[in-house]
C-alpha cells in the first residue's frame, strides 16, 4: 500500500509545493521569454532567508516579513538583470548560476548571528502556525499533520491564483511581447519595443514566484539552511518544467507532482533491496536517464509545443 500512498502523499505536500513555484517561475523566465536563468534557487532563498532572518532576529510580523521578502526578491532580480540581461543567452546562464551559488555561500559564512551558517535558521513560524484553524488530518488513503495541512491549503490556493494571474497576462499585450521576444527580439526591437525593460518585468516577476517557493519551503520545514538552495534546486525545477511542457500556465504544477511522486514511488520501490545512500544515487541516475529519453523523443514535454522552445529555436 505504501507503493502507492507515499507517493500520493508527496505529490501534494509542502516540497512539491516549494517547487511547483520555482517551476513556475522559469516558466516566465524560459518557457515565455526564452531567458536561460540557472539560478533560480537564489530567489527561494533570498525569500526564505529574508522571511526567517525578519521574524527570528528582529520580531518582524509575519505579513510584514512576506513582503520585505518579495522586495528582497525584486531587488536581486534588478541586481541580477541589469549586468545580465543584454548578454547572449549562455553568458546569462553562466552569471546567474554564479549569483545563485554566491548567495549560498553568503548565508553559509557571513552574518552568522543572523544566518546561522550551515545551522539555519529557526523559530520564524510560530506566527503563521498560530493562524491554523485545522486538526490533524486522518484519512483511509492519505493523512497529514496539521501544520503541514495549513502550509498545503495556504500554498495551493496560492498556485491557483498565481495560475489564473500567468494565463491572464500570457493573453495581455505584454504576455504577447514575452512570447515575441522568446522567438525574435530584434524584430520585437524593431517595432519600438523596450526589449531590455520586458526582460527586466520577466526576469523579477518570475523571481517573486520562485521567492514564494522559498517562503512555502521554509513554512514546510520550519527552518532554513544554505544547503536547501544548492544549484541542484535550480536544475530539478527546470527538470519538472521541462516534463511538464515550456511555456504552458498548468506545465509547471502537472511537471512537479509527476517528478515528485515519480521520484517518492522509486524511493519506496527501492527501499527493501538498497540502502538509503544508495536508493539516492540510483534515483538520481534514473532521473538523468529519463530526462535525456525525454529531451530525445518528447523535448516539448506533456503539454508544450516543439515550436515554442528557445534552446530548439536558437
């Protein structure tokens, strides 16, 4: 039974959850405007540390904390965007998988009474658990604790909305420029259009969706450390992406579950033949495999259309 309950459990919790958002926040970046960001995972945690650092250190109401997280968020996409954003599309790649490691490695050394190095940082949740009105959930198929039920139905719903808000811009006169500058951006240029400004709008509101993966993750574990934010986070997010099918509002939210209860249901398959070192490894492996199979015979994913891929294009 666990075969089955374990990865339908995980498929809707709070990890899937943090990087359902980083998912889709390439998506704004990649599958709409054809930017090659690899360091999404610095977004997650300058959001998460912004929200755990305000709260823990200096007793920042929570609401508030949220929003000096997202400002954080727009702030690095701007820091991110300016030297970047005119440069070829692997230049772009290589800065921001630097920048990305860069944080990492600043709230691994720096500012320890704050950040706390490799210890994270606790005690930050207390405000928002406080707003739970849910017991504990027991169900014949699936159960969860309480906290994680709350951090579940906050996040969702969230994802809803972020949904609803992609697809209506995808469909305004500035989700069209995206799309234009993903396929051609001197004939976008050409038409009087500020490609460099549109890049920038893309680049940070992508960034506060992946800063809201941060904010979910950390609410999920009730801590955050520098290590949950390593380059592989980047990487799987776009994995779940690319799965899911580029530049389509559901992809991201369909790549993650599937990648995520694909990746528990292994790990529950494994269990009684292979170590825990080892059941991480052959996983691993296995999702190197099944990436490239799916790059060779279905690169545009679930839902994506072949026609719309920037690295196919270029």
């Amino acid at each position: 039974m666990d075969l089955l309950t374990t990865p339908l459990h995980d498929m809707f919790g709070p990890v899937t959850l943090s990087y359902v958002f980083l998912a889709m926040g390439l998506n704004i970046h990649y599958g709409y405007t054809g930017l090659l960001n690899f360091g999404q995972a610095a977004f997650a945690a300058v959001g998460a540390y912004t929200l755990a650092v305000s709260v823990a250190s200096f007793d920042i109401p929570f609401v508030l904390a949220i929003l000096l997280g997202v400002l954080a968020a727009v702030l690095l996409g701007l820091l991110m965007g300016i030297p970047t954003l005119r440069l070829r599309a692997d230049y772009l790649a290589i800065v921001t998988i630097a920048v990305a490691e860069s944080c990492r490695l600043i709230f691994s050394t720096q500012w320890k009474s704050h950040f706390h190095a490799r210890d994270g940082v606790r005690g930050f949740v207390g405000g928002f658990r406080d707003l739970n009105p849910l017991p504990d959930y027991e169900g014949r198929v699936l159960s969860y604790n309480r906290n994680d039920l709350w951090v579940m139905i906050v996040g969702w719903a969230l994802v809803a909305l972020v949904c609803l808000l992609v697809w209506l811009l995808m469909r305004s006169p500035w989700g069209r420029v995206l799309k234009g500058i993903r396929e051609d951006e001197n004939a976008v240029r050409s038409l009087g259009k500020n490609v460099y400004s549109y890049k920038m709008q893309a680049l940070v509101f992508g960034g506060v969706i992946g800063a809201f993966g941060g904010f979910i993750g950390a609410l999920g574990n009730a801590s955050v450390v520098p290590d949950d934010y390593n380059t592989d986070v980047t990487f799987v997010a776009l994995t779940m992406l690319i799965l899911g099918g580029a530049a389509r509002v559901m992809s991201p939210v369909v790549g993650a579950m599937l990648f995520w209860g694909l990746f528990s249901f292994m790990g529950v398959l494994l269990d009684d033949v292979m170590s825990s070192n080892q059941i991480t490894m052959i996983r691993w492996i296995l999702v190197g495999v099944a990436l490239m199979l799916l790059m060779i015979f279905r690169p545009q994913g679930i839902f994506g259309d072949k026609k719309e891929l920037a690295l196919d294009a270029r």
